[in-house]
C-alpha cells in the first residue's frame, strides 16, 4: 500500500503522510530540489527551518553533530514520539533544511506509516502539511483543502493528539521549550533531572526559534478568549468551552469537560469547521496558568490559540 508513496518520494516528489500529531509534507531530506519544492508549496519563509524526521537512533548521527549524555535519556525515554530535539548540525546538513542556522531540529514519530516510508526512504523533512499560516491538518480532508484533491496524500484518518510536537532545544544550557506539545516540562525534567525553561517570545530575541515568529494555525473566523461576563449564545460564533457547561447555548457551543486531550485533537478541524459555517469567530474559555502548569495539553493549547489570536 505505501509502495505508490515510496516511489514517488525517492524520486524528489512531495507526499502528505500522517504522524501522531498532525499530517506532514514529507521530502528526502538529503535532495535540495525536493526540499526547495516544499517551501514554495507551503509558501513557507526560507529563514524557518523544517523539522528531519527519522525512524532509527543511527539518523541521529548523520544529523547531529554531539550527542549529550542528556539527548540520549531524552531519546531513550520519548522516541519514538511526540518531541522534536534540536542540535547542533554537522555541517553537510542541508543549509535549506535548517534556515541557516548552526542547529537542526530531530523527531522520531511513532505513527507506523511514517515509520514504514522513513525506514524505506530515509529521512523525511517534515512541516505541517497546510499552507503556511493555515491551521495543520488532522485529517486527510484538511491536506486536500489547502492542497488539492489531486494531492497524494496517505490517509489513516485522524490523527491522534492533534496538535504539533514539543520543540525542545538541547543544543546549549539551558535548555528551553521553544514551542509547547503534549510532553510537557514537568515529564521532561524528571527525566533529564535538570530544570529546563519554556521560551517565550518576548523573552530574548526569537532568531534561534524563528517559528516563534511568524502567524500560525489561524482560521479565516477571528479567535477570541471568552469573557467572564459573556454568554456563550451568539449563533455568528462558536464556542469551545472545557468548564463551564452554559445551561442554554447556541448549537455551535462545544464543551469539553476538562477532556484537554479531546479539545487537542479537534482544535484544528473546530477551527476549519468554522470557516466552512462561515462564523464570524471562534471564542475560547480561557485556559489559566494554574491550570497549564498541571496540564501540558492546556498548555499546548493555550499556545496555540494565543498564536491564532495573535495572527490577525
Ligand atoms: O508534530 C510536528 O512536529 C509536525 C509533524 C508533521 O511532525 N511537524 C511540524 O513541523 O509541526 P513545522 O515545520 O510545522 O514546525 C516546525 C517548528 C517550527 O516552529 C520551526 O521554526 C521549528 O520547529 N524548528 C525547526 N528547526 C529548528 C531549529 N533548528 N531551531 C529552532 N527551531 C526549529
Ligand atoms: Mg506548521
């Protein structure tokens, strides 16, 4: 069955593939040509870097340059899986893959096709496979949206958690989350017995991070955080609420009783749904700190969602 998909990827062709975040736009990640073609796909800026996707721990070191002790826990305890690690590169890596910078960015996906068309291709660069500042695909529908019917797009249904990976720098001390995913701080301290820090923009300036740049995950509907005084009952707006059930509400309300990894998943397709209702906004129960610090999903969320409000 991936035969097709196989092929045309060692001949320099795009294909969509799922992971168990989110679809990807996968490309040889060795082949300039092919890389080049999923930039001007995406419409993607050249100065943000993708993401090499691997499916063995011996990829690691056509990519790597050192491996910290600390990598190897790190690998050991969440590959394959949902977590991106950045390091320094050796200096063959694709300066296109990488925007330039001295580090690249690594993730071993746990989705079984990936795996298959990794092992039998090689590495796979990988972004998110919407066009650039649309909200990433969970479904195969949502590839064909922003793509085509007519795009080759290997389809397992939904994908599993929803939203992107958890982009970790371990290239330099300390370490910092640059972009939140469902294996949060509290998980990765604990393995790496070190305290890490999570990036935040306006911290310092975002040229090691340059996806913290740019809009994201953004529908045509304008985003909002619900207001504490507001009602949930304007039918030109859809709501996803995780507490407070309303007692009467428009039939676009979806609650999701404190279910995050539910909310996670359907984030996207809410976001796409949206637009093909053609409502005028999607209006969010905000997602507190205290809250976050418990739930990673709340936390990848709750960024998410601030980036989607953030890009109009
Ligand atoms: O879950 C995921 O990670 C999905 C699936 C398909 O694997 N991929 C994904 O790729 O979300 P993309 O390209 O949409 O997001 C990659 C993020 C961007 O924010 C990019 O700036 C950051 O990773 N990134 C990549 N390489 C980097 C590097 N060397 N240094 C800092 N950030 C990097
Ligand atoms: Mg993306």
């Amino acid at each position: 069955m991936l035969d097709h998909f196989v092929k045309l990827l060692k001949s320099g062709e795009i294909v969509a593939f799922p992971t168990e975040t989110v679809y990807g736009l996968g490309a040889d990640a060795w082949n300039p040509d092919a890389v080049q073609k999923v930039f001007e796909l995406k419409g993607r800026p050249s100065d943000n870097p993708l993401i090499v996707h691997i499916a063995d721990r011996r990829m690691v070191d056509d990519f790597a340059l050192v491996i910290p002790p600390q990598a190897s826990k790190l690998m050991d305890h969440f590959w394959p899986g949902p977590l991106t690690l950045i390091f320094k590169k050796k200096p063959e890596v694709l300066d296109l893959v990488t925007g330039g910078l001295n580090t690249v960015a690594l993730r071993w996906p746990s989705h079984p096709f990936s795996q298959e068309l990794i092992s039998r291709v090689g590495p796979l660069v990988a972004p998110s496979a919407n066009t650039s500042g649309r909200p990433s695909p969970t479904r195969p529908e949502h590839v064909k949206e922003d793509f085509g019917d007519h795009f080759p797009v290997l389809e397992a249904g939904e994908t599993q958690i929803g939203l992107e990976s958890t982009v970790l720098d371990i290239s330099e001390q300390p370490y910092r989350i640059y972009r939140p995913g469902f294996i949060g701080k509290q998980a990765l301290e604990d393995v790496l017995e070190t305290e890490i820090i999570i990036f935040k923009q306006d911290d310092a300036d975002s040229s090691r991070s340059p996806g913290t740049r740019y809009s994201h995950y953004a529908p045509t509907a304008e985003v909002q955080w619900l207001k504490s005084d507001e009602d949930p009952t304007s039918d030109e707006a859809m709501y996803l609420l995780h507490r407070n059930k309303p007692g009467m509400g428009a039939d676009t309300v979806h609650f999701y009783d404190g279910d995050y990894s539910r909310m996670a998943r359907e984030l996207y397709d809410r976001f796409r749904e949206a637009d093909h209702k053609n409502l005028q906004k999607v209006v969010i129960e905000p997602l507190p700190e205290t809250l976050q610090e418990k739930e990673p999903v709340a936390r990848a969320l709750a960024n998410r969602i601030s980036k989607a409000i953030g890009s109009r």
